[in-house]
C-alpha cells in the first residue's frame, strides 16, 4: 500500500472508530443508569467531552435513537429515553420465556466444556455478589445465563435471550438497587440448582428452576414499583 493510499484511509477509519467509542460509552451510561431516563442529551457538551466534531456524535445519536434509547422531542432537543414501563409485562414474558427454553436445552444439549464455561461465570457472578458490585453483578449474571444459552445449541434463542438481557439493563439495575445492591445468598444457591439439573440432564427440573428463577424477579420488580406507586406490574 502507498503512503497516498494509508493517509487516505485513515481519517475514514478514525471516524468510524469515534463514532463507536461515543455509541458504546453513551448506551453503558444509559444501560447502566448513570445517565437516567429523562438526561437531557447536549451535542456541544459531549463533542467538548469527547475531543470530537458534532458528526461523529450525532451518528452515534442516531444509532441510539434507532435502539430506543434516546428521544428527540418536537423543540428539537434530545433526551435519554424513558423506561416503557406500560409495556413492560411483553418483556417479561419474552425473558421468562428465555429463561425457560434455554435452560432446557442446556440440559439437553450440553457438552462437559459447556460446563466448565457455565461453573466459570457462576464463580465470577457469587464474587460480584460478595463484592456487592451491582453494574458486575448485571454483567457477571448476564454472561451465566449466556453461557446455558450456548450449551444448548440454539443460535436463534441464545441471540435473542442475550439482546433481552442487554436490553433490561436498566430494569435490572432498579431491581438491584432495590436490594441496595446486596443480593440475597439464596440468587447464588439457585444458579447452583440450575448447574445441577443441567449436569444432570434434567430437562423437566432445569425448566422448571429456571422459570421460579425468572419469575422471581419479575416479583421483586412488581413489588418495587407498587412501593414507588409507579406501576403495578402483574405477573
């Protein structure tokens, strides 16, 4: 390649490297509720944040806005999207469902790799747990139940239960914070019992726990907004 042909592709590359270093700060910050539903979004401010011209950022806004996580409003200013609490219970039933089926065919399907891999993320989560690192604890959580969905051998269920957890970020991190960060031994025991049954090729048992296992959670999340009076979310 000529120097001609490098200086000519460089700019392009530092653009598209901007633009995703602006899209994936910008969607942690919101997954993660470091920027609340409702932030308002300045272009000025974070091209002065980021050592940026406002091209890459706004592209990152529009990849953002494409996931639903920001709004523009009529005024023309932008803000971090707001929680769709109203549709909230589709969720739930698309996760639980996740939970459910993926589960299972790790019991099926697994292999003992599967199980080195699954018994890995389940010492990272209890250490998160222990830590009472919450933004670890989502992500460590995350990656276990990932790791069932691979050992079951379905490319179309695990990528979507991994864009539903992604996408429940922000409801996991109020139902989090709403063990004020220190979760109950009893989490740690019941991915135990899901490791078990997997082991065990327990198809039944494993769809089972793992339906109790998601339902709590959508428990502990009804009970936190009929605390808040926010919304009342039925099972």
């Amino acid at each position: 390649m000529s120097d001609s042909d490098t200086s000519n592709s460089m700019p392009e590359r530092k653009r598209g490297s901007g633009v995703k270093v602006v899209y994936d700060l910008l969607r942690d910050e919101i997954l993660d509720l470091v920027l609340p539903p409702g932030s308002p979004i300045d272009e000025v401010q974070l091209a002065e944040r980021f050592k940026m011209s406002r091209t890459p950022i706004r592209e990152a806004l529009v990849r953002l806005a494409g996931e639903g996580l920001i709004d523009t409003l009529p005024n023309r200013s932008t803000m971090v999207a707001n929680i769709n609490f109203l549709n909230l219970h589709t969720f739930f039933d698309a996760l639980v469902l996740m939970y459910r089926v993926t589960t299972r065919l790790a019991a099926q399907h697994h292999r003992p790799e599967d199980l080195e891999v699954i018994r890995a993320r389940q010492a990272e989560f209890a250490a998160a747990v222990r830590a009472q690192d919450a933004l670890a604890m989502i992500a460590t959580n995350a990656a276990f139940h990932s790791a069932i969905a691979e050992a079951g051998r379905n490319p179309y269920f695990t990528g979507l239960f991994n864009r539903l957890l992604d996408e429940g970020r922000r409801i996991l991190r109020l139902y989090y914070q709403s063990y004020d960060d220190r979760l109950p031994q009893r989490f740690v025991d019941e991915h135990e019992e899901m490791i078990a049954v997997i082991a065990a090729r327990d198809a039944e048992a494993a769809d089972r726990l793992a339906r109790a296992h998601a339902e709590q959670i959508v428990a502990q999340i009804q009970k936190l907004f009929a605390r808040t009076g926010r919304l009342d979310l039925a099972l």
